[in-house]
C-alpha cells in the first residue's frame, strides 16, 4: 500500500500534557499549542494546583505565556490530596475551571508528594465527582516499594483500580499513560465510563530503550516502558478504532541537566513532535485513517467536549529532530533527539 503524501485531520487535542510553570513554560506551551487545539494540563506544579483561584491564576500564566496567533485551550485539573475539599472540586467543575481531577498516588512519580496515601481517604470527593460526572485521571501505579518498578501499573489495576470502580461504578475514569497489556484488557472489558490515555513514547519504545549501548536517560518516564509485547499491545489498543483509547502525550519536560544526572527525573517531552511521532506508528500499523479519531474525536467525546474546528496537515517529509531546544536559558532533549521522523506537521500559517 502507497502512503499518501499528505494527511490532513481535524485539529487535535492532548489529554494529558505537563505544561510546567516559572522559566520551562513558555517552551512547553509554544510547543503544545503549535500541536494540539487544548490540552487537559497537569496540576502536579510546586505548590499542587488544588483550588480554584490557583487553577484560574495558573491557566491565565499559560495563556500569558502562549505565542501570539496559536489559538490554544488549556484545560484545567484538580490535584487530589488527602484533604482536598470535595465542595471546592465540585464548584470548579460546575464553575468550568477544572475539567477533572488528577489522582497521584503519594510518592508515585514527579511532585506527587503531595498526593493521596489511600484512595479511601478521597472517598467523599469520587463520591461527588461520580454525582456531577467529573472525571477522574488516573496515575495507575502503586507505591509500595515491596512491588517490582515493571509490575506497579498491574497491580495497581488489581489492588486499588478494581476496587474502587465497584464502590464507584459510575464514576469516569481516565488511566493515564497505560503501559501494559493488563491496562488494555482491564479497560477493553471495563464499561463505558472507563477510558485511557495512549503517549506516543510507549507506542515507540520499550524498556529496552533505557539500557540501548548504555544508561539512556531520556527514554525514562513513568509509568516505565515495558517489555516489546506489551507496547505490542498498545499499538493495537491505539489504532483499534475503540474509542475508550486516545492521544494523551504526558509530554513532560525537564532541563537537560535534571536528566543527566545521577538520579535523573521521570519524563520524556514529546510536545515538539507528539502528531508526527503517534502517525508514524499508525502508518506502520498499516491504520492511517484511524488517527484522526484517536487524535481529535474520542477523547472530546469522552469529556463531553465539541470537536475542534478547523484542521492541520501532516506532510510525509523526512524531519531530523533537533538535539536539544532551548528557551529562556532552559535546555531540554525532546524525544527522538537527533533521529529522523518520516512526517512533519505543517506550521499554521
Ligand atoms: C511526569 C512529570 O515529570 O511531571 N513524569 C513522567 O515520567 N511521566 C509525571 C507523570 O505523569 O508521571
Ligand atoms: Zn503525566
């Protein structure tokens, strides 16, 4: 089969970007709004974003921070912790400032200190999100050190994500990030109110990626890629056509130097080349007409959103991405850094 030269969607969305704050957010902004139309951003900044007049103030420095001409949504999330105040979360969503809550499992990844140390403790607030059909997004992975770092997502389904459905079995839920087989089967056979994010990055590597001639910290991220046959299983899951599986890219940046260090942080930033990175892998799954729905349909469908309007084009050109971008003295490896992509995506005009 021939590919096409061009491929032209409705504008997509991100459902799960870190757009950061201070000196990385112009970057990270610029390069998600030149991709996606809105994105659902992270709350995991230092302070948590846990009330409404932080969710407000910080939705207006990225909008202060987005270049003139792209036109961009950031769409707001609640940081969940132990003593969040369900009234709070509640009013946010009725009010329009956030879009869902984000659970972090305390101690789970990158400025989750903050989070929930057992999920019974926000029982009161998923009681109120499952009333109003608030979603809630989920970091799938446990805690407890006792658990293999490659075995944290599955357990996590089986110990915290099983058992809270059935004390919510109505509530919307979104794991983010899935890693493995177990997360496609569990939501494959979940109802409706069930759904999840797909990066790009886990459709591309797996955790060979780390250890590739040497320690690579830029294929570091969490959840940790897995083993080949369950990125085997989120390339099906993506180009399926199910629409409980969408784009989520969970673009994460950190400063090169965060990432090449002794101890370096989870993330990988996949904002400069998240639609060229996700089409190269439905080109080879031979399902290029499945993209746009992944990309633009399933997941506004899921948070009851209208489709964007409007449409950007991917031109099949061989692009070399840059080594490291740079803004405001920050430096950061994008994913794929130095290695050709087969696609490019037009730049608005
Ligand atoms: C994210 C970050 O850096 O904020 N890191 C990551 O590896 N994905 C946090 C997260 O989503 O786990
Ligand atoms: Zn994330």
């Amino acid at each position: 089969m021939t590919s096409p030269s061009q491929l032209t969607l409705r504008r997509p969305d991100d459902w799960h970007v870190h757009l950061r704050d201070g000196t990385m957010l112009e970057l990270a902004v610029a390069d998600t709004a030149r991709q996606f139309a809105r994105a659902i951003c992270m709350p995991n900044l230092v302070p948590p974003v846990t009330t409404r007049a932080a969710a407000l103030s910080y939705r207006q420095r990225i909008q202060a921070a987005c270049p003139a001409g792209l036109d961009f949504t950031p769409l707001l999330t609640a940081y969940l912790t132990d003593a969040i105040d369900p009234q709070e979360v509640a009013a946010g969503y009725e009010e329009g400032v956030f879009a869902a809550c984000k659970l972090y499992p305390a101690g789970a990844t990158t400025n989750s200190d903050a989070g929930v140390t057992d999920v019974r403790n926000i029982d009161a607030v998923l009681e109120s999100m499952q009333e109003i059909g608030m979603p809630l997004l989920v970091h799938g992975e446990v805690v407890n050190p006792e658990v293999d770092v490659f075995d944290r997502e599955a357990v996590f389904i089986e110990t915290v994500l099983e058992p809270l459905l059935s004390r919510f079995p109505g509530l919307k839920v979104v794991l983010e990030h899935i890693t493995t087989r177990d997360a496609v089967n569990f939501v494959t056979a979940a109802p409706v109110n069930v759904a999840a994010t797909i990066t790009a990055h886990h459709l591309h590597i797996d955790r060979n990626a780390l250890f590739d001639g040497g320690l690579r910290p830029h294929a570091y991220c969490l959840p940790v890629a897995k083993r080949r046959g369950h990125r085997e299983a989120l390339r099906h899951a993506a180009v399926s056509g199910n629409p409980k599986f969408f784009l989520g890219t969970d673009s994460a940046p950190h400063p090169r130097s965060a990432k090449e260090s002794a101890c370096g942080c989870a993330g990988i930033y996949t904002a400069p080349v998240a639609l060229e990175s996700y089409a190269e892998v439905f080109e080879e799954e031979g399902r290029l007409e499945r993209l746009e729905a992944f990309a633009s349909e399933y997941g506004p469908r899921f948070y009851g959103l209208a489709l964007n309007a409007g449409s950007v084009t991917l031109e099949r050109t061989v692009q070399t991405v840059p080594e490291v971008v740079e803004n405001a003295g920050q430096s950061v490896v994008p994913f794929k850094a130095g290695q050709e992509l087969r696609w490019r995506l037009r730049q608005r005009a």
